[in-house]
C-alpha cells in the first residue's frame, strides 16, 4: 500500500464501525496528553491468536490507500479495506472499572472468541 498525500487525498469511504461517547473521550484525552492533534484511531483485524484473527488499535498518522473512514465529535477511525467486512457493526467503548481498564469493541461478526478475549473467527 501507498501513503495518500494531502495534495492527491481521494474521496475516502466509510465505514460501519462505530465509537461510544466514552470511547471518543477517552481518545481525545490520550490525543490532548501526546500533544498530537494529527493522529487517527486505527482499528482493523490480523491473522493470529488462537480463534484465527485479532484485533488491533492503534493511534496512526497516516491514510493509505483503500482506507475508509469516520469521524466522531472530531475523533477519525480508521479502517483498512480488508478489514471492514470483519467489522461492519461493531462498537468500540472504554471501560473504567475496578476490574478493567482499557478499550473494548463489541462485533456481532464474532462468530466465537477464545479465552484471551482478543481473538476470535
């Protein structure tokens, strides 16, 4: 894949992964405390783990081409064109809770997880 530059950005498709309220917050935050206001929310599916594919979400700088995109109160989520059908429909969130802190996506595509609760198939 290639890097989009700002000159030659095409129209970017989206895409139905959404971002709760809290989620958004939390991502602004994490933006506002890097300093950044130049990263993306990456969200997209690998091979690996012991049902088949994981999650990964990651802050990232760049658009390639084929990306799809969505904007949420000023929070862009990205998702990688092999990576959509995988998760058309699912909701990211954050929890704070005594017994877990950190993101969440919530897939109705999951047709089952295993016990590491980051893979499934």
């Amino acid at each position: 894949m290639t890097d989009v530059s700002l000159s030659e950005k095409p129209a970017i498709d989206t895409h139905g992964v959404g971002l709760t309220d809290t989620a958004a917050g939390k991502v602004k935050s994490l933006l506002e405390q890097e300093g950044r206001d130049d990263l993306r929310l990456r969200v997209a599916v690998q091979p690996g783990g012991c049902s088949g594919l994981i999650y990964q979400l990651y802050f990232d700088e760049r658009l390639l081409e084929g990306d799809t995109t969505r904007d949420f109160d000023g929070v862009e989520v990205v998702v990688d064109r092999m990576s959509v059908p995988y998760l058309d429909g699912a909701s990211i969130d954050f929890e704070d809770t005594i017994q877990k802190q950190g993101f969440t996506i919530d897939n109705p595509n999951a047709a089952g997880s295993c016990a590491c609760g980051d893979s499934f198939h």
